[in-house]
C-alpha cells in the first residue's frame, strides 16, 4: 500500500489564503512555508508577470513532507514553467530529479536520468550504499527497466511517514506521447504507488492541461498554468533586461514602437530579443551621432521615423533601383521587404536567438556565414518556404510526398519509365523561367507541417525545440502580415474553393532561407 500522509491544515492562516499561498505549518520546517528570507517575494520579484503561477505552484507543492498526487505545469514557450520549477525545487532544497525529454528520447534513457540525478540523496538515505564499493554502488544503481526503477526506489527511499517527499521533474513532457512501446506517462503516475514510497511526480509541457490527460489516458491531475506574457509584461522585461549604456526613458520609448509592431505575432520572449538587439543599435545609432557633433538630439519620433527609413541592404537597393529603370517588372514578383525587418544579425543576436542571454556584446556587428540579411521569426520562415515550394511544384508531388495529410489526397506509387527524367528536366527549365502557380490555403498548411517535421526528424535534437518555438504565434497571422508585406499575394479564385495565394519569393531568397533553417531543398522541388 502506498503510504499517504495528510496534509497539513491550510485555512489557519488568513494572509496567506487571501494571497493563494499555503498556510504555516508548525511541523515542517520548509523555505516555502517558512517564507524564509522572503523566498516567495524574492521568486515573484525574479520573474516578473508570473506571480499567480508561482503561488498556484507553491501551493500545490505543500510541505517538503507532504504526499500528493502528480503535477502538470504547462504552458507557451518561453513562458519561464522550466526555471520557476527548478528555482523553487533548488531554493526549498527538496530532494528531486530532473530529466528532459528533449536530451533523454526513450523510456531506458529516462530512467537512467532519473536514477543518475537521485543517485546523491539515495546514498544519504540508505546505509547500505554509504558503505558499498563504488562497483557495488553502480551495480545496485543499474536501470533498464521501469520495474528496476521501481525496486531502486522501493529499496533506498526511507519508508517513514515522516520522510520528506522525493520529487521526479520531467520536462518537456509532451514528447513522452509520441513515443512507441510502454505507456511512460502512465508508468509514471504509479510511480509512488508501486514503490510504496512518497514520490511525486511533476510534468512541464506546452499541451493544455486536460489535452494532455486524454492523449495519455489518464485521470486529471492538478495542474499549474504559465499564461503567455502580455504585452506590459514582456516591455516590462525587456525594459529591465536593457543594454547597459542605454537609457531607460528613451528603451522605453523604444520598445512602446517596436512591441507595437512584433508582439501582436510572436510573444516569444527569445526571439523578440534575437530581434530587438540589433534594431536598438540602428535605433540609437543617429542619436549618438548628433551627441559627437555636439548637436541637438533627435526626438524618439524621428528616431523611430528615421529606422523606418533604413534602407535594404546594397544588393537589394540596386535591385529596386534596377527594376525602377527597367519599368517592366510588376511589384508582385519582386516585392519590397519591410523595413523594419532588414536588419544584419550579429553574433550577439544570434546567440540571443539560442537562447544565450545574457551574452558579451558584439563589436564587429556582423553576421555569420549562411545568416539571413535579416530577421524574422522562425515561423515565418517556414511559411514562405512552404509557399515557395506549393508555387513551384504541382499537385502531383502533393500525393507522392504526403499524399495522406492532404484531405482527398491518396498517395500512389507510380511507376518510372525511361522518359521520366527528360520530363523533370523539362519541368525544371520551365520552372527556372520562374512560373509561379497558385495554391490553396490548405496546400500551404499541410507543406508548412511537413517540411517543419521533416526538418525536425532529420536534425533530431539539434533543432529538437523547433516545433516549441512555432506554437508561440498564430500562423494565420503570420500569412496575414507577409500578404500585407507583398512576400504572398492573395487572388479571389472562386466562390467553391476559396482564395488561391501566389508566393513572391525568389529562388535566392529561397535558398537563403532553407539554408538559414536546415532544409535541403532539392529534396522537395520534384517539379512533375
């Protein structure tokens, strides 16, 4: 039998239920509940706009020798679910182990990490490992399977009901559903049960609370929601994260225009750094020009005026200025990127971008071989290559590639006959004249999902994250503001199918983005 104990009564404390904390209890000496050296203040103070969160985890949590069902923090990316967690585990100095789901991809390797992680405080409670070898130590730590796992814990977690609690951390959760063979999530759950121990288990994932209990097949669980920042939150953040020598007044001002613009498609708090650093260097650039020349200083009209009149880098303007002399060109096949995106990115951007912060600041200002000459979320990327490859290949790849994700699409295996390849060939040729075909919004959706997992497959935990960062914007959204911006541009088609969408992006340009992403993108322009 599993060996529950109650928790501590939580209405003694009138305060502290009126702030959605857990009230004191006499009995358990613990950081949280002790609010010792402001612990629940200094978290708050931390991590700004995540102070219901951190309560509704605080309360939750309990005492450190309270037993309890299993947990589930979720939320967007970049929401702070994975530092907060740790923080609160690390500070109250529970006994827990934390393993990742993106680093350990099956259930051997999971329960390794779990074992490797309790290894130190197992060894403080069993006496038996204190005085073994280090070959007998290893020998009694060995887990292959869920049922060594238990019999680890069964064995060296004291059985005492007043033992504090041990806690199983296990982040990026949602991965755990895709994988094949036993029920991780499942086994998990049982985990206390079974090894009649006081262990909980916490999950960190980005699926809905009730979405993730239905696809696991479990009974709901308490769960602890880290909303998405707003819009005051994340200026409030990055106002406090600024450049050293920058001024808060004028950052301030600063990030009032840009949020504007960036934060109605990406709340992603790592990418809006990624894309703020350099545009404030260009921002402030005419300001501290005219303080050299002892001159009056712009306003943060004119200097948010003159960003927007930046120009786009050299190759691109003598391009513009080429098809203005020409005059036979239309705007549509070649269309002006906005401006406030053609911004170099430099080294210190791009470690922002892998989430390096902070990161030593860059001097030289350039940016790495095979980068972008600018900066968009990586969504965005996505989509016009997606676009690009529905404008460029017909129908018929469709059902070859992914025939089964495409509503009334059946994949079929033709068969190649000799004129096969003088057929491609053709269509290649065609195709470099650059004719652009139209494409349902469907279309575009279903080559947007396969490319990007496709991507993710091939890079595996290189660019394990990238399916994480695309849910921190809305992808209707996204073809909203390139169809505004002229990369897409939308025909009314007819009233049965709906509008048909022409892609704008050439064939440079689309090579810069598939190698700015990983993609190989011969591998899916098959033309017939």
């Amino acid at each position: 039998m599993t060996a529950f104990v109650d928790r501590a009564p939580r209405a003694s404390n009138d305060d502290a239920m009126r702030e959605g904390y857990p009230s004191i209890s006499d009995e358990i000496v613990d950081p949280i509940e002790r609010d010792e050296d402001g612990f629940i203040a200094n978290t708050c103070a931390r991590w700004a706009g995540r102070e219901r969160s951190i309560a509704a985890l605080v309360k939750a949590l309990g005492g450190s020798r309270d037993d309890g069902p299993a947990m589930y923090a979720h939320g967007p990316p970049v929401s702070g679910k994975t530092s907060i967690v740790r923080e609160v585990m690390l500070r109250s100095e529970r006994p827990h182990a934390f393993v990742s789901c993106a680093t350990e991809h099956s259930a051997r390797l999971l329960y390794e990490a779990i074992v490797e992680e309790l290894t130190p405080y197992l060894m403080e409670c069993s006496e038996f490992l204190r005085e073994a070898s280090a070959e007998q130590v290893k020998k009694a730590m060995k887990c292959d399977r869920y049922s060594d796992l238990v019999e680890i814990l069964r064995t060296h977690l004291p059985a005492s009901p007043s033992a504090r609690a041990c806690y199983v951390v296990v982040d990026e959760a949602q991965r755990m559903l895709q994988w094949r063979g036993e029920p991780v999530v499942s086994a998990l759950l049982r985990l206390g049960e079974l090894s009649c121990r006081k262990v909980i288990v916490i999950f960190i994932g980005e699926q809905g609370w009730d979405t993730f209990c239905s696809v696991a097949g479990t009974t709901p669980y308490e769960g602890v929601y880290f909303p998405a920042y707003s819009k005051d939150e994340l200026r409030f953040i990055l106002l406090r994260e600024r450049p050293v020598d920058a001024d808060e007044m004028m950052y301030n001002g600063f990030l009032g225009n840009m949020l504007g613009t960036f934060a109605a498609t990406c709340r992603n708090l790592r990418e809006l750094r990624a894309t703020l650093t350099p545009l404030w260097m260009q921002y402030i650039k005419p300001y501290d020009a005219a303080i050299a020349r002892g001159e009056t200083p712009p306003e943060p009209r004119q200097l948010y005026a003159a960003l927007n009149a930046k120009r786009a880098p050299a190759k691109v303007q003598d391009r513009a200025n080429e098809r203005e002399r020409e005059g036979t060109t239309s705007r549509r096949d070649k269309p002006n990127v906005h401006t406030g995106l053609t911004v170099p990115l430099s080294a210190a951007a791009l470690a922002l971008g892998r989430g390096e912060w902070p990161v030593a600041q860059d001097v030289a200002g350039s940016g790495a071989g095979g980068r972008l000459d600018f900066e968009i979320p990586r969504l965005t990327k996505f989509l016009l290559l997606a676009a690009f490859l529905c404008s460029h290949n017909n129908d018929d790849v469709d059902k070859r590639l992914f025939g089964g994700q495409i509503e009334g699409h059946v994949a079929r295996t033709s068969r190649t006959d000799r004129n096969a390849g003088e057929r491609e060939r053709a269509a290649a040729a065609e195709a470099a004249v650059d004719t652009r075909r139209v494409f349902k919004l469907e279309r575009l959706i279903a080559w947007f999902h396969f490319i990007t997992r496709s991507t993710c497959d091939e890079h595996g935990a290189e660019v394990a994250d990238l399916e994480e960062e695309l849910l921190s914007a809305d992808v209707f959204m996204q073809i909203s503001s390139m169809t505004q911006l002229g990369l897409l541009s939308i025909n009314r088609g007819s009233a049965m199918e709906g509008g048909l969408y022409q892609c704008n992006v050439s064939r440079d340009l689309a090579e810069k983005l598939a190698q700015n992403l990983g993609v190989n993108l011969p591998t899916y322009l098959r033309y017939v």
